[in-house]
C-alpha cells in the first residue's frame, strides 16, 4: 500500500475547508448523505440502458450503523460505487465533482435530483473523524477498493472485498474536546435528529438499527430487540400530487415542523414554472404565536434546494407584513455557494419572494371573499401586522396592503374592509369617518361621534394605537380621505348656520371667563357644532388627533 501526497494547494484548501466553510459540524451527514443519494441516482439512470444492471428500485438504500465500542460511524450505500480510478480523482482531488461531471455528461433534466456540484462535501467528513476509510466497489470493475485518510497529511489506497456495486464509509469518530461533544455522532437519537432536520426528503430509504428492550415474559430479564427502520419520510410532502393529500395530512405536517401548536387557518401549496422553477407549501397560523410581536420572533421560510435543507429561517423570502406564515420553498434552480448554507444569487431569491408575496396576498383575498369568518379570525391575530405594514417603510406597501385591512364599524359593530365602508356611504358623505379610543365602549361614550351619527354616517372604530397612524399614510381610499370625527374639518355642516352665529356671539363672554380659568389645561375654548346631546367634547387643533398624542407621549425619547 503506497502513500501518496495531496498537492499542496489541495492541502491547504482541505485544512480551510474542514475548518472554515461549514457553519455546524452535523452536516457532515447531510453531505455523505447526499452523496450517496447522488450514488443511487446514477446507477438507476445507467439501468435504464444497461441490461446487466437490474435496478429494483427496493434494494436501494443507505444505511447508518453507529458503533459506540470502536466510536466508529458507518455509512453503507447501494449506489453506482468509484472505480480506482474515480476514487483517486474524485477523493484526491479536492473540488473535483464527478456529480457534476455526471449531469453535464448525461444532460439530465427533471427526475434526476443530483445534488453534487463542488467536490467538497465529501471532506466535511474530517470535521467530526480523524480517520475516514471509504470501501467501494464499481460495476465497471471486477475488484473492489479501499481508500483511506487521516485528513490533510494525504491518503492510501489498496485493493479490498466487496462484491456488489457499492459504497461503504467508515468514520472514526474524534474524541471529545472540551468544546464538542464528538461522542454525540454515535448516538441514535442524534443522528436522527440530524437526518430528519437536513435529510428527511432525501428519495431513498436512510436505514438505521434501533435496539429496544422488551421485558421476558414471566421474568425480571430483558430481551434486546434489534428493529431495522427507515428514518427518512422520503417523498416530501410538497413534491405530492395535492389530489392525495387530506387536510389532516397538511395539519400532521404543520405540527411536525413545529410550525405551531395551533391547527393552520390555510395552507397554500403550489407550484411554479417559469423563469425560476419552485414548489411551495405555505400556512397561515390560526393564532399568533406567543412572541410575534416582540423582537424574539425571527420569520422566514425553510429553504430547499432539490429537497435537502438548505436554509432553516431564509428570512428574505417573505416581506415583515407577512411574517408570520410559516413553510417552505424548494426549488432546483437555486445557485447556492460552496458550503450549500448560503446563496450565490439573490435575484433568484427576490424573484422567489415577489412571487410568495403576491401569492399570500391573492391567497388572504380570496379568503376575505370566500370565507369571512376564517378570514376575520386571522385578522384578529395578524391585523396589527398588516397595518404596521402599511405605516412602516415609508409607505411603500399600503397599495399592496389597503385591501386587506378592516375595522369594527359603527354599523352592528362588525369588521367593515374600506371598499366595504366606501360602498355603503350615502351619496352625501364626503369623508371615511374615524373615532379613536381605548375601546369600542369608551368611544360610544364620547361626545364626538353624535354629529356623524346624526347624519347617519357609519364610523370606524380605531382601537388599536397603530389604527391612526397606519391610516394617516394611507390618507385616502378611493378617492376618499379618512376623517377623524374629532377633527376640525369633519365636513358636516351645522344644523342651524343662522343659530349658531347668534349663540357664538352671545356666548363670546362665556367662553372667555372659561378660557381664562383653564389657561394651564387646554389652549382654547370654542364653541362646537358637532355636539347634540353632550354639553362638552375634547378636542385636538394640529396634524395630531389626541390619541395620537397619547400614544406619542408614551414613546421614548
Ligand atoms: P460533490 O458531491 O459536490 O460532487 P463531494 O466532495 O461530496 O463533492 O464528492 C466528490 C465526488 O466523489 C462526487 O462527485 C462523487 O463522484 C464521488 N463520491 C462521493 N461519495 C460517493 C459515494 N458514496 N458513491 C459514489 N461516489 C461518491
Ligand atoms: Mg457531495
């Protein structure tokens, strides 16, 4: 067995690359993994077209066998398998990609999910082992080979046993250091853990051995029961055809991913083709989750590129005012960097997310329409969201949002949309009339809502300290602008003009004497046309209604 010497360049690369391109060590498995899936894809697309390969598509599999006794952890595949030759090239030479080689070779389009591309993957291994011995066996040889490595120091290889086309990884798992806990890669729990998180969807059974006790019958002893199991789901949700899914499956999946502990209000699943080809499957959360309005909530949507995970919360794929849907994207298209974490090009990933965003909106439209009831109850979880939509980023989303915003009206004291509001003011009503207050029943109190009232227009009721400043850069709805019936210009003219002037005059003396007692309280005392049964109402002059100011005054400098 000779020894032969990476270059040096490759040397360093494969010190830089154990060291520095991955964020978190686990996925070393995702990257096997996915080798070995790569390996499963070739040789059923060479069984295609070779007789003597008979590909049954249940024979196929990886395998993990974790080895506490020898800390070791094997990797078993079925797939195509490395010559002597593939070996060398392919382990030896860092950023060489037979996988990449193979698509451009074949021109493989749809079905095939080849997921190499950079030649590195591989040696993420020696993040977790300090000795990593690949046996594999090719159908394009009579002999079976061995390679081996102890990392940057180069590798050997030598003939070895195995006679079906395959490969088996053996990793000699590091000793713990006082940072990681390396010992953690032996345990089952572990690991599944791992491929459930970056690997579930891989197309291939992922197999693995689980040891469970069952007590004797009629005795204190335990027998030790040894259960081969699949640990990967597969076909991904997702990629099904929507026909064969219920909506206790889509809810099954919701609380699997942890998306929540409520039921979904909607699921969105769909496809794309077209400049940018991807599948989606997004929720709207019935409740709000505990954190939503705080800082600590983080959005973003699961991001997949040929159904492995790529990116856990890609927050760029839903705008702030959508934050709180939850699901994923996975598309084949994605040009992602070396270490597969991050992306090459956001232009995919913008065209991706303006897509999502008209989506969800067309989505809760349709929801609006089709069904009020649900649509009311997201709104009462998620209404504050949209309108700080509207207010934040200068605006520049209140075209996208202004439909999908409603208030409790005056009329039955139901949530009213704008257009709605809009479609039932009487031909005489000029303005979109507001009222803003603690609370529905506080603002029936006030003293400002009767003119309106009186001429029988409906008001909306702002409740929410965001109502008035989201509604202030909205400034108008069809052409009709939002008035707060405690304003100075409401429109509505007095009942008697000729009666008015008269009392105005008579009462000049009144309101002075009234002014002049309360000169440290309020800044003028006039005479209101907008009260019928009330003697006396609040009032704000400026830009700011008083509410406003309330709110304003509790902000930090
Ligand atoms: P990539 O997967 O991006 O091509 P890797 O470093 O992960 O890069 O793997 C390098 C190459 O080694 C692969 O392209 C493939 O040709 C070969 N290879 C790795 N693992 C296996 C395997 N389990 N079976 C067959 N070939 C493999
Ligand atoms: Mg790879």
């Amino acid at each position: 067995m000779t020894k032969k010497a990476f270059r040096a360049e490759s040397k360093r690369l494969l010190d830089l690359m154990i060291n520095s391109i991955y964020t978190h060590r686990e996925i070393f498995l995702r990257e096997l993994i996915s080798n070995s899936s790569d390996a499963i894809d070739k040789i059923y697309y060479r069984a295609l077209t070779d007789e003597s390969l008979k590909f049954d598509k249940d024979s196929y599999f990886i395998k993990i066998i974790p080895d506490k006794s020898n800390r070791t952890l094997k990797l078993i595949d079925t797939g195509i398998g490395m010559t002597k030759e593939e070996l060398e090239e392919n382990l030896g030479i860092i950023a060489k990609s037979g996988s990449l080689a193979f698509k451009s070779e074949n021109e493989l389009k749809d079905g095939y999910d080849i997921i190499g591309q950079f030649g590195v993957g591989f040696y993420s291994a020696f993040m977790v082992a300090d000795k990593v011995t690949v046996i594999s066996k090719s159908p394009d040889s009579d002999k079976a080979w061995k390679w081996e490595s102890e990392g940057a120091e180069g590798y050997m290889i030598e003939e070895a046993e195995k006679t079906d086309p395959g490969t088996e990884i053996l990793l000699h798992i590091k000793e713990n250091t006082e940072e990681e806990n390396f010992d953690d890669y032996l345990e089952e729990y572990r690991l599944r853990s791992i491929v459930k998180k970056y690997s579930d969807f891989i197309r291939y059974p992922i197999k693995m051995d689980v040891y469970t006790s069952k007590k004797k019958e009629d005795s204190d002893e335990y027998d030790t029961i040894v259960e081969e199991q699949t640990i990967n789901s597969m076909v991904p949700i997702w990629r099904k055809n929507k026909s064969d899914l219920s909506q206790e499956d889509y809810d099954n999946f919701y609380s699997e991913k942890h998306y929540g502990f409520d039921k979904p209000l909607k699921h969105i699943h769909f496809t794309v083709d077209g400049a940018i080809s991807y599948r989606a499957l997004l929720f709207i959360p019935e409740t709000k989750p505990f954190d939503y309005y705080t800082k600590e909530y983080e959005k973003g949507l699961e991001l997949y590129s040929s159904g492995v995970m790529i990116m856990n919360k890609c927050p760029d794929l839903v705008p702030d005012y959508f934050g709180f849907v939850k699901g994923l994207v996975d598309s084949e298209d994605l040009s992602l960097n070396i270490s597969r974490e991050i992306l090459q090009h956001d232009r995919q990933l913008k065209l991706i997310a303006k897509n999502i965003k008209n989506k969800i909106k067309s989505e809760l439209l349709s929801l609006l329409e089709n069904d009020r009831e649900k649509y009311e109850s997201f709104y009462e979880s998620f209404g504050r969201q949209l309108k700080f939509g509207v207010y934040s980023d200068f605006g520049t989303n209140k075209e996208e949002l202004k439909d999908l915003m409603m208030f409790k009206s005056s009329k039955e004291k139901k949530y009213a949309t704008l257009k709605e509001y809009v479609e039932r003011m009487p031909e005489d009503q000029k303005f979109i009339y507001y009222a803003s207050g603690d609370s529905i029943d506080k603002i029936d109190k006030s003293p400002q809502i009767e003119a309106v009232l009186d001429k029988g227009y409906e008001f909306l009721y702002f409740t929410e300290e965001i109502d008035e400043f989201a509604i202030n850069v909205l400034m108008s709805y069809s052409d009709k602008e939002f008035r707060s019936v405690a304003g100075k210009d409401t429109g509505i003219e007095p009942a008697d003009k000729a009666l008015d002037e008269k009392v105005k005059e008579e009462s000049a003396d009144l309101l002075n004497d009234m002014k002049e007692l309360l000169k440290d309280k309020v800044s003028d005392v006039k005479l209101s046309t907008k009260l019928r049964k009330h003697p006396v109402c609040l009032s704000s002059e400026g830009e700011l209604t008083i509410e406003m100011e309330k709110v304003l005054n509790t902000m930090p400098d």
